[in-house]
C-alpha cells in the first residue's frame, strides 16, 4: 500500500502583512503535526499589490532565513519554489506560480512517442535513439536554459563519451518588454547561469558552426527551431520536449519528457544562489526525465559497440 504524503506548501509569514509568529516557529509546528513536505510561499516584492507582499528591501532576509532553516532542518523538506514568471503582473513570483500553474503544466502536454510521427512506446524511441547515435559522428545538442544543472551535466557527459558537441543557444528566451527596476533582466528563463558553470557555449556562431556541421541534432526541450525550421532540413532530428511545439512535428524521434513540477533538480539564479527544488506532485501518467532517458542510453552504450 502506497504512504500518503502530508503536503503543506502554502504559508505566508508576517513579511506578507497578513500572518503572525515567527518562520521557525511555523517549521516546528508543521514538525508536531508530522507534515512530510513543508514549504513558505511568501508573495515576491513588485510594484503590484504591495499591501499584502514583502518589500523589495526584505527579499534578502527572507531568503536567507528560509536557506538557514532548511540547514537546520535538513533532515525534513523545506521548499523555496524557484521564480516563475507570471507575464499578468510583468514579475516572478516566489511561490505563486509554483502553486497555482500545474493545471498550466498539464495543458498541451506532449505525452506519445512519436518515430517519423507515428505513435509507438519510450522503448522502441530509445531503442532507435541509439541506432542514430552509433551511425552518426557529427552530432550536436541543443539544450535549454530551462534545464536543471543536473540535466545538463548529464547532457554533456553523455556528449563527451560521443565526442559530439554541445550548444545553449537561446536567443527566442531573451525579451526587453520583460526587464523591470526589480529584475534588472530581459533573460526570462530559470537557470541559464548554470551553462556557464558547466562551460556550456551559447554563442552563435559556435552554433551555426557545429549546426552546419551536424548531420544529427538532438534537441533538449529548446523552442528556438520553431520559428526556424528551415534549419533542419536534410538533418537527422531527435527532440525531447514536455509539450507539443513546432519542432515536434519535424523531428525524425520525439521523445516526452516530464516537465518542471515533475522533477528535482538545482537551478541557479542571476546572483549565483543555488536552489535545490523537490517535486513530490502525485503524478497519475508520470514521463521519464531527461536523466532517466540519458541513463538508458548509456546502459546501452556500455553494453553496445560505440
């Protein structure tokens, strides 16, 4: 019989002007009441509705004060949702996104297999996802600035071992309507600080370099060939997405993926602050991650002749 998981995400502290007692004290009491999964969700600062959010001045304190109570209580969970943009209000949200946009994240999903778009099962893609990297060596992977820093080391790991190349190349993820006096930024994606701890190129020419070069393009949950698909022609395409996009239809293997709210993983913000996210969201029709597709294809490679 499955354990049930005690889930508490949504409590806000007095820093959104409408909550008593102190933060610890909130962790201690979800303690006694044997919560599994704890987390704080306080309104981010913004210039919207400022009665009930904390100020642009005490976003530091809540932010250390939720990273020293997760080290203290490391044993239990303590969840700080990363910022997600919520274009209503032009701003990112601490935890509102997190907690009201799963119904978002299961609209459009992409959730069949697809070789030459023809439905089959994860098996058969990732079977014939090892066939076109054992007859392929110009090979190149386009990643997304939305992966986990996991994800990404796991990409690159895997590209080494094929001595293929790897690109972030994002530009469609950049807009100047987005940056504000808070945000100091028009970079809207979650973690693209991390392709620069790995040392992962997002220039374009190293792009259009590798991309004329390649004659197999896998492409990890990155948008950019949608309003691009001419560049695809006469190229082998492998694609993993979350949901459907242009770049689906075009590709030769389209393999889902699990999306933010059904995986873990380490984000990076702007200030160099890494976040640890956990997902514990009960999944009905779970897809695998991107980890556990690269881990089948390394099973397979060891196992193989390349």
């Amino acid at each position: 019989m499955n354990k049930k998981v005690r889930v508490d995400l949504h409590n806000h502290t007095p820093l959104c002007n409408h909550a008593n007692g102190e933060m610890e004290e909130f962790i201690l009491r979800a303690i006694e009441k044997k919560i599994d999964v704890y987390g704080f969700s306080d309104h981010a600062p913004m210039e919207y509705d400022p009665k009930y959010r904390m100020s642009f001045e005490q976003k530091e304190f809540y932010e250390t004060q939720v990273l020293f109570l997760k080290e203290k209580y490391k044993d239990d969970q303590i969840f700080r949702f990363r910022p997600r943009v919520n274009n209503k209000v032009n701003g990112h949200f601490m935890c509102d996104e997190g907690r009201l946009s799963y119904e978002n994240e299961a609209t459009n999903r992409f959730t069949t297999a697809l070789i030459n778009n023809a439905e089959t099962n994860l098996s058969n893609t990732i079977t014939n996802m090892f066939k076109e990297l054992t007859t392929h060596k110009n090979i190149l992977f386009v990643l997304s600035p939305n992966l986990s820093l996991e994800e990404m080391q796991n990409v690159n790991n895997l590209a080494k071992k094929l001595e293929a190349k790897v690109s972030g190349y994002s530009p469609n993820t950049f807009d100047d309507g987005f940056k504000d006096d808070y945000l100091k930024t028009n970079d809207k994606t979650a973690n693209r600080a991390a392709f620069k701890e790995l040392e992962i190129n997002e220039e374009e020419k190293y792009f259009n370099d590798n991309l004329n070069d390649a004659t197999l393009v896998i492409i990890v949950d990155n948008k950019y060939f949608d309003d691009n698909l001419d560049l695809l022609k006469s190229k082998k395409i492998i694609s993993l997405f979350s949901h459907h996009c242009m770049t689906i239809g075009n590709s030769n293997i389209a393999i889902p993926i699990s999306s933010f709210y059904e995986k873990s993983g380490t984000y990076i913000n702007t200030n160099g602050t890494k976040q640890k996210v956990i997902s514990k969201i009960n999944k009905n029709d779970p897809r695998e991650s991107i980890t556990t597709v690269i881990e089948h294809l390394k099973s397979m490679i060891e196992k193989g002749t390349l």
